[in-house]
C-alpha cells in the first residue's frame, strides 16, 4: 500500500479523492448552511404570523375567557401571562427588536408593543425525549412581548424556540460511505487510465536498455500520447543506428589488425638478435590481447544474442571449473536454485572478466552466489572476493572506463588491457543488472553483480 501512494499513480489517486471529496463537502457545507438559513428564515416568519394571530385572538376574547386561551398557548409555540399575573418592571423594558418591529407592523397602531428580556428557562437548551441524551441548543426566535390591548388590559407574550431539527437518519452514513466508495473506483480508474501510458513509456525505456532491437512503442491513444510514441520510436532507432555504426567500425578495425599482427609474428621469428625478437613478440602479443579485448568490447556491446532460460547454477559452476582446469584458485560456494532469461555467452564472459581479475590481482577468487528479495521484487546476486590490495575510493567508478588502468595495482606483466570491468558492465546493464564495487575491511575486493529474476518462457 506505501508503495502505491509513493508512485505517480497513487499520488493521482490521493488527489483525485481528496480534490473531490474537499469539493463534495464544501458544496454540502454551503447547501446545509443555506438552508439552515431558508429554515431560520420560514420558522421566523412562522413565529410572526402565531404570535400576530395568538395576539388578535387575545384581544378578540372577552376578558374572562382569556385565562382559559393562555393555556392553549404552547400549542402554537408560544407562552401567554396576563398582566395581572405577572407584570414587567418598567425599568426592564428593552430597545425594540427587529422581530417586535415586524410584529409592530403586522398589528397596526392599536396595540402598543414593548420588548423584554426573557428569561433562561424559557429559551434555554431544550432536551430531546430521551432522558439519557445531552442537551442540544436550538436555534430560531425566542422573544417575549408585552402587548397592551386594545381594551387596556396588558399581557406578557413569550414566543418559544422551536424544536430542535431531527438528527440525519442512520442510513445517512451508508450512503455517505456508497458515495465514497464511486469516488475512490472512479479516481482509481481514472489514475490507471492517465499512468497507463508513462508506465508504457518507462517500460519501453527498460526494455531498449537491455535490447536495443525491441519492438517499437505502438502509436496509439491520444495524439499528445501518439507524438510521444512516436519521438521515442524515433530515438530508438537513432540510438540503435548509432551503436551499429560504432560497433562496426570497432569489430572493423579490430578485426583487420589481426591479418597484419599475424604476419608480424611470423617474421619475427625471422630476427636473429634473440633478446629483441622476445621484447617484439611481447610487445606484440600485448598488441594482439588488446584487439581481442576490443573486439569483445564491440560484441558486448551488440546485443545480437537472443535471450534464452538459464540455469545460473549451473554457468557459475562451468565458469569456476574452467578456471580451476586452467590452474586457477576459484572456489565457488551456494546456489540459487534459478534460471533466468540471459543471453549465455555474453553473461559467460561477464564472470570470467571478473573471476580474472580476482585472480590477477588478488591472488584467487572466492565465488557466492544467492538469491535476495529487494522491494517485493526478487534478485540473484554473486559476489567475487579476492585477496589483493583492493582499489581507492576516488577510483570506484574511473576502473569501469575503457583502456582505464590502475599502475599501482596493474602492469603490463598481469596481461591487463583495461576492458575487462567495462565488458562486465556492459553484460550487465544489458540484462537489467549492475556491477558494484566494495573494498573489504579485512583487504581486498568484492565484486557484486546483481541481477533480477524474470520470468523464463
């Protein structure tokens, strides 16, 4: 789960729902106010129109049937007292509010209206019918009035605060989680959707990292995704036209120097002066590794091998037994238990260049090998360990440069022409793998060549 919030398209995801969700309730919030404001506004003028027909009534009834009228009074929301009941201090009287203004208006100049303050208990929290829920605080018109009749007799008019309106039913929350739930799949489609095509486009990118000849991207979807597909089609090719060229011209030239070194040799066994004719040779020899190594750099760079299943047990012990045949100390230990899809010849002479150079310049190679999970996705890693002085940190990177030497380390006496790191590599990178170089703590160097495990077909 991390790891899909962390990628493009969990990211387009989270802000689709959020940017939605944020939107969806916003609007709600302002739907809910404006009609709580509709609601304050239907129940205030309810209010005027109870308290003005309570009021008229009152005034309408003879004096000795008004004590029986008050008590109907909480029917239309409203709490009646006659003045010889309960009269107001004069010193009590408020300003005029806006609702006794309204309610001034709808009686005319016959009745005189004064506001009071009203009182806590009447237009306090009102609770709901069950006696275990806390109290909720209603809103809308609590005023009291007291009105002289037309006949001079006074009265205290209480208008009560409404009920309180009732909580969201309980399927309010399923349908809130089902509106969810369609934003989410809708989001999530729609982040496949747009990610769809980039991760196309990385993979391609992979792809022509280990094989140049891949098959180009198809030219489908929207036209800014067509333009895409084309430009990258036409880089490949570009690129691919370029290897080619360069990896002619090295295999070329490479090639052609081996007639003429050959016929060299051959006369040099014809110099009678013994000492030069074996610093000749030498020279020559040095000469003619260096072609061969040239033209195993140009075939690591070509790609022509076909990918094909292997069983990476068994080319780590063939590579280890040649090199202990040929008087090599080459020890090889663990096995994966893999195959992996590789081209054969070219990975083989991945692990000789590093198992020679194990033994060149560390005395002997130790070889491992195992299989790692790294981030849910699984990989076989060997590691060369070898017993030499190891190689500076400022250098790491300098030794897998072509014809790159270390004259510390190396001489021409070791045989080293300086490609062996840089065809590793390339083998390598071609199978979606790299070459890692450590210094140990206890001296000499390990060689770590990771690559991924694929499915074989």
């Amino acid at each position: 789960m991390i790891a899909f919030f962390r990628s493009m398209g969990g990211r387009v995801f989270l802000i689709l729902v959020l940017g939605v969700a944020a939107a969806t309730f916003l609007t709600w919030w302002l739907a809910f106010g404006e009609r709580q404001r509709m609601i304050g506004q239907f129940r205030e003028n309810r209010a005027l129109e109870q308290a003005e027909q309570f009021i008229l009534t009152l005034d309408a009834i003879p004096p000795a049937g008004r004590q029986v009228f008050m008590a109907t009074a909480r029917r239309f929301g409203l709490k009646g007292e006659l003045e010889n009941e309960t009269s107001a201090p004069a010193g009590a009287v408020q300003a005029e509010t806006p609702f006794m203004q309204a309610l001034g208006e709808r009686l005319g100049k016959d009745f005189q209206l004064s506001s009071l303050p009203t009182r806590q208990f009447e237009c306090g929290p009102m609770r709901e019918r069950r006696a275990d829920s806390p109290p909720r605080m209603v809103r809308g018109v609590c005023e009291t009035v007291a009105v002289r009749l037309r006949d001079g007799s006074g009265a205290r008019v209480t208008v009560l605060p409404p009920r309180p309106l009732p909580p969201p039913r309980g399927d309010f929350l399923y349908y809130l989680a089902l509106f969810l739930a369609i934003i989410g799949i809708l989001a999530f489609a729609v982040s496949r959707m747009t990610m769809r095509p980039l991760n196309r486009l990385a993979q391609a990118a992979e792809d022509i990292g280990k094989d140049i000849d891949h098959p180009p991207l198809p030219e489908r979807g929207a036209t800014e995704l067509r333009q895409a597909a084309a430009a990258f089609n036409a880089m490949q090719a570009r690129i691919r036209d370029h290897i080619r060229q360069r990896t002619q011209m090295l295999a070329a030239i490479t090639h052609d120097l081996q007639t003429p070194l050959t016929r060299l040799r051959l006369r040099l066994e014809k110099v009678t002066d013994t000492e030069l004719r074996e610093k000749l040779i030498e020279d020559l020899s040095q000469t003619q590794a260096i072609v061969r190594e040239g033209l195993d750099l140009a075939r690591s760079i070509d790609v022509a091998e076909a990918l094909q299943a292997l069983d990476l047990d068994s080319l780590l012990d063939s590579v280890c037994t040649d090199a202990v045949e040929a008087g090599q100390a080459v020890t090889l230990e663990g096995k994966t238990g893999v195959r992996i899809m590789a081209r054969p010849v070219a990975l083989r002479r991945c692990l000789i260049n590093l198992i020679d150079n194990a033994v060149k310049y560390g005395q002997r190679a130790e070889v491992s090998a195992r299989k790692e999970g790294i981030d849910g996705a699984m990989f076989v890693r060997v590691r060369i360990r070898d017993h030499g002085p190891g190689i500076p940190q400022e250098e790491m990177q300098k030794v897998f440069e072509p014809f790159y030497r270390l004259e510390s380390s190396r001489s021409r006496q070791t045989g080293g022409t300086g490609l062996g790191l840089t065809i590793a590599r390339n083998v390598a990178q071609q199978h979606g793998g790299s070459i890692a170089l450590t210094n140990l703590d206890d001296g000499g160097l390990e060689v770590v060549l990771t690559l991924r495990i694929q499915a074989t077909v």
